[in-house]
C-alpha cells in the first residue's frame, strides 16, 4: 500500500509525472482537477459550484473538495495505494487527509514536491494543451502531441483549459501558492517530503522522481531549499 502525494505550484507538472509514477507503482492517479473538470463538464451540482471558483483561479472551498476527495479515495482502486495529484493543497485538507488515512491503518507514505519558480510557469502555462478525453497533458513548446491538435493516447482533440488564460493563471499563483507552501511544510515537518527540481526537462524529471520512489526514503532526505 502506497500513498504518494505530488505537490507543485499549478502548471509544476503534478499531471505530467503522475502517470509516470502511477504506471511504475501499479496504483490509479486520483486528481482533484480532473474530478472537478468531470463534475463541471457533466454540469453536476458539485461542477456547478467548484466552477465559481475555478473560473477565478481560486480553491474550491475545503468542505466540498475534502468530502469529494476522500470519497474517492475509499473506492475499490485505491485499496492498494494512489497517487495523489492536486490533493491535499491547504492544511485543513492535508489534516483531513492524515486522520482518513490512519482511521484506515494507512498514511502519506512520500510527498514529492515538484519545485518550479513562478516565473517559469505562467509560460508553461500558455502552451498546456489537455485531451478532451482524458485529461492527457501536452504542451506545444516543450511537449507537443505527434499530430498536431489530437491526443496521442486516445486521438481525442486538444484544448486549452479555461483556466490557462494568463489572467486567471496569475490568480491562481496569488490565491494558490501560499497555502500549497503551508501543505509543503506539514509534510517537511512530519518527515515525508523529497523536492524534485521541476524546471529540468520532463524525462529527466520523470528519472529523478522515479529513482526517488526506488530508493529507501532516509537516503533521499535533502534540505528543504524552496525556488518558488
Ligand atoms: P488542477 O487541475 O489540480 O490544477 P493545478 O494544481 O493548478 O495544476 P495544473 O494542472 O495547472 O498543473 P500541473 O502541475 O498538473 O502541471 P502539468 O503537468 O499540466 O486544479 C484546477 C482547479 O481546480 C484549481 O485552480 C482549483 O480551483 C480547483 N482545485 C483542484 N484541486 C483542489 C483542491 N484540492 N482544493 C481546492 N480547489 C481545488 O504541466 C503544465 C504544463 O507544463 C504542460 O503543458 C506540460 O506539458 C508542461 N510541463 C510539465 N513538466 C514540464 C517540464 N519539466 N518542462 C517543461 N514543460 C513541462
Ligand atoms: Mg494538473
């Protein structure tokens, strides 16, 4: 049973090295933005109201997401660990988390924080480009699909999310880093937390997660030193 949490600014890469991770340790990728775009795009009342907020670059209120979240969590899937992207990403969420988990006999086992400076991904940003299918992530300077405007996975087209305009993105830096910076230092405090320098390219991101995953978790331990 593995529970890995990514942690990164929007735009970090949580989405990109989440399958990477999740085909490697055999367990599902549960992604918070995903569920919240599925609820959205079906027009649910959940998607109704996590669409207020997202349409602005702010946190979906934490009653909503943790209630949604942890349900999601319970599923049969999960039973043998996930990887969790987009969640927890404030403290009362990352509370939430620890007591569902060990009323479960389970616990955050790693917490990888991809580390980007902000400059870099208001950039990134521009250029991210998801599936209409499935939510696969592409970007048309640093990874563009083969054909150009379809997904290489299902061959479903290529969009980009509401959010990504440059306005709503700096509102989601403003409103989203410094609690995502409160979560980074609960799992640096509980001894969990391994930072990845998310600016490299995504292979050799990929690389350096995967190698961290492999080895045993005290050998990995590194000062924590910020870039965003
Ligand atoms: P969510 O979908 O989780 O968005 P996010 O956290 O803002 O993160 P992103 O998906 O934007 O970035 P990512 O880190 O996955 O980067 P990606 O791999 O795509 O949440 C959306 C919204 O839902 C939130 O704003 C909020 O409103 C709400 N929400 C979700 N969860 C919530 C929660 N727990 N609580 C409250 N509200 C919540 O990569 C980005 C781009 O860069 C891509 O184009 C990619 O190809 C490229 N790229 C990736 N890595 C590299 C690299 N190493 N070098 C160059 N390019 C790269
Ligand atoms: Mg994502």
């Amino acid at each position: 049973m593995t529970v890995v949490v990514l942690l990164g600014s929007p735009g970090a890469g949580k989405g990109t090295q989440a399958p990477v991770l999740a085909e490697h340790l055999e367990v599902p990728v549960l992604a918070s933005g995903d569920l919240l775009r599925s609820a959205v795009a079906n027009a649910t009342p959940l998607g109704r109201e996590a669409d207020r907020f997202m349409s602005r670059g702010q946190l979906v209120p934490d009653e909503t997401i943790v209630r949604v979240f942890l349900d999601r969590l319970e599923r049969d899937d999960a039973e043998g660990g996930a990887i969790l992207d987009g969640f927890p990403r404030t403290r009362v969420q990352a509370e939430a988390l620890d007591v569902a988990l060990s009323g479960a006999g389970r616990r955050v086992d790693r917490t990888i924080f991809i580390d980007v400076p902000t400059e870099d991904l208001v950039k990134r940003m521009a250029n991210r480009r998801i599936c209409t299918a499935n939510g696969h992530v592409y970007n048309l300077a640093s990874n563009p699909p083969r054909e150009p405007g379809l997904c290489d996975i299902d061959g479903s087209p290529i969009v980009q999310r509401p959010d990504d305009h440059e306005a709503t993105v700096r509102a989601r830096m403003r409103e989203q880093i410094p609690p995502l910076l409160e979560v980074v230092d609960h799992y640096r405090k509980a001894g969990v937390l391994q930072t990845v320098d998310g600016r490299e390219p995504i292979a050799e991101v990929s690389s350096r997660v995967l190698t961290m995953i492999d080895a045993p978790f005290a050998e990995m331990v590194a000062p924590w030193e910020p870039a965003t």
